[in-house]
C-alpha cells in the first residue's frame, strides 16, 4: 500500500510510532463503523464520514496521490444516530450506517429511507429501495464478503434503545436480484450487523441485555451465542468477525474487562482478562485474527465495570496489543500509542481501530492539534509475524480461560 509523502507524519504518544495524518480541517472525519472495511479492493482509496456545519456527507481520499472527493450530497434532516451519535437536526447521510462493497466496488447509504450506492469506478449514484414510511434504518450495516448481499438494521419509527421495540429487522437485500429477505426479527432495537463468512452474520443486542445473536441466510432465525456455555460470565459488547472466529470483549463480569475468541459453531471459547485499570474497551478488528489489540477510552467505570457514556469533554484514548499469552499463567499487553486527547461527543471520539490488508498499519481516529477528530494510520509492520493466541485452546467449557489480570508492560 501506497502512502503519499503530502500527508502529515508524526510520532504516536507513548510509544514514537510513526502514525500518518490523512484528514484535516473539518470538524471531525471518521471512517465507516470498524468492523467493516473502510479501504477499497485495491487499497487506494479510502471511505469516510465528514462532519462539518450539522451536515454528515461521504468522501473518498485516494492514499496515494491525496486527491479527495465527494460521494453524498445529501440533505435529510434525519442523520443522526440515537443514542449513540444523537444530534436533533443533522442532516446528510444517515451517520454511521454507510457501507463499502470492496467487491463490487460502490458504496451504500441510507438518505433518508433511500439507500443510495455510489460507484467508484464511474463516480455515478443511483437509489436502490426506499423503506416505507413508519419504519427507519436504525442500525450499523454490512455488505458479505463476496460483494452479494447488504445486510441492514431497521425498526418501526421512533424505537429507542433500552426501550421495548417490537419488529425491529435484520434483512438481506440481494444486489444481483434486488430481492430482500428477512434474516430475522426481535423486540429489541438491535444496532450492529456484520458478517461472518458469505452466508451468516452476527448481530447485536438481544432484548434485555448485551450478548451475540446469530443467524444464517436460509432465514431459520437467530441463536444466542457465549450465553449459557459452562463457566461463560459477564455479557459481550462488541464482537467482530475474523477467519478464525469472532473477537469480542466482555463487561459485567466478575474478573473485570474480559476478552477472547469465539468458535460459533462448535461453542467453544478462549478468554483471557484485561488489566484491571482498563476502562471503557473496544476490541480492535484484524479480518485475519491475528493480531490482538484494544482501544481503551479512559472515562469512568461504573459499578458494573462497563464505562460510562462518553461526553463531549477533552477525553484521553490509549492503545494497547497482545505480545503473548500463556493459558493458565499470563497475558502480556504492551502499547502501541500513549494517551492520545481528542474532543468530541459521542462515538466521534473513539479510535475505532482497525487493521489493513496487509497487516502493515492500523487505520483509526484521534485528535489533531487542535483534538478534532481526524484519520491517521499507525505502522504497526514490525508486528506482521506476531500470533499469540493457538486456537487449538478453544474449548466449550472455557477449560483454558485465563482470569487473571494480563500485565501491561511499559
């Protein structure tokens, strides 16, 4: 992958890696949601929200010469994301619920209740579907990996989250066909839709509580997946696919911030505990499952151990990587970039870190120089060959699960 020398280099804090400035100016830039890719096939152009005046618009920015354009000219009133990015009055596209098709090479957007697809080959839009009236994409989406189908979230006008929802949806639209099928339905306003391989996803929050709902394409429904396994405690919040299983990091559980690997067909598990002083956590997206990396907001912890809701004050993130993990004696974390201050409300602020094709760099979100919200990439190549975790130690009853606390060293 090519990067241009026009874009800013400067050292991550902390640790003095060479992190690369893509965005500037704007109020804040984000790339799509991080567990879908963000970077085109050929790995040149990069995908990306841009907030700026109460209007959320897509851009692309091609890494190699810098050159930057336009995808949506959108202007809805509805673009807000409740309650995660709530913004009464924002208009543009429906935040954080664009996809990227790396097969087919267009991006999707809901404007609105339509959905929109921008080629980026011929640079054209056309509309796909309008939802009807009384309903509203509500949640994050998805595209299969072989570029066949969209996988999207949507739920009666109105729902809110923690609050009863009757006939939210995961759908499946058909790009060949433009057919859609129901995967399922819930009561609950589910908000995060990924796949796993080209025909199941995996779907967040059940009714009630957080945990890991999956479903095949055949439409048969969704099974709970980590609840009720022997020994399984706490509840997962963010999963993310990988070739070797489903990544996740728990809360509300009793050795603190848990993290590990799930097998969602056999049900089997490895898990190990974050340092104790971890915060609110997001588990890094590597497609291959190798590496192992976590971003940590450094805001309060409540009671449970979850963290508390980020605001729109100065707040400090941290990222961290797994250097080895012995089952049945020790985790070893080491940093990857110090405390890194960014100001912004909502989901603006967090890094949301996800590692390129290639394994050479990690793509994320952090403050500028001014702590706006902005792109960087962090070069993470001295860490292609690492991959501490041997899958053989899933087990279904979590026989090599760790639970004492893993040891950050400096």
């Amino acid at each position: 992958m090519q990067i241009s020398h026009h874009f800013r280099r400067l050292s991550a804090p902390g640790t003095d890696r060479l992190a690369i400035q893509l965005t500037e100016g704007s109020e804040a830039c984000y790339p799509l949601y991080y567990f879908i890719p963000s970077l085109s096939k050929d790995c040149r152009r990069l995908i990306y929200h841009c907030y700026e005046n109460g209007t959320v618009q897509l851009r692309w920015l091609n890494l190699e010469t810098g050159e930057n354009r336009a995808i949506s000219h959108a202007d809805s009133p509805e673009a807000d994301w409740r309650p995660w990015q709530a913004e009464p009055g924002l208009r543009g596209v429906r935040d954080y619920r664009s996809v990227l098709n790396r097969e087919r090479g267009t991006v999707l957007y809901f404007e609105g209740n339509r959905l929109d697809s921008y080629d980026l080959g011929t640079e054209k839009t056309e509309s796909l579907f309008w939802l009807p009236p009384d309903r509203e994409p509500t949640g994050q989406n998805a595209a299969s990996p072989d570029g066949e189908w969209l996988y999207f979230i949507d739920a009666p006008v109105g729902s809110e989250y923690n609050k009863p929802c009757q006939g939210a949806r995961v759908v499946a639209y058909h790009f060949s066909s433009g057919s859609q099928r129901v995967l399922f339905e819930v009561d609950a306003p589910i908000h995060h839709v990924m796949p796993f391989g080209n025909h199941h996803v995996v779907v967040n929050h059940p009714a009630g509580k957080c945990g890991m709902m999956f479903a095949s394409l055949d439409g048969s429904g969704y099974s709970l997946l980590r609840d009720g396994d022997p020994g399984a405690e706490g509840q997962v919040v963010h999963q993310l696919s990988t070739q070797h299983g489903l990544a996740y990091e728990t809360f509300y559980h009793p050795a603190g911030a848990v993290t590990g690997l799930y097998d969602p067909f056999e049900r089997k598990r490895l898990e190990f505990c974050l340092p104790t002083h971890f915060g609110y956590t997001h588990t890094g997206w590597d497609p291959e499952g190798r590496l192992w990396f976590w971003e940590q907001c450094n805001v309060p912890r409540n009671r449970m151990g979850a963290g508390v809701a980020a605001g729109s004050h100065l707040e400090g993130h941290t990222m961290t990587y797994l250097e080895q993990l012995v089952p049945g004696e020790r985790a070893v974390l080491k940093p990857l970039v110090g405390n890194w201050p960014v100001e912004s409300p909502g989901q603006r602020p967090h890094f949301h870190p996800q590692l390129l094709p290639g394994g050479e760099w990690i793509l994320f979100t952090a403050g500028d120089e001014h702590f706006r919200p902005q792109i960087f990439l962090l070069d993470v190549a001295d860490l292609r060959s690492l991959d501490p975790l041997d899958r053989s130690l899933l087990h279904s009853d979590g026989l090599n699960d760790l639970h004492t606390p893993a040891l950050l060293k400096t």
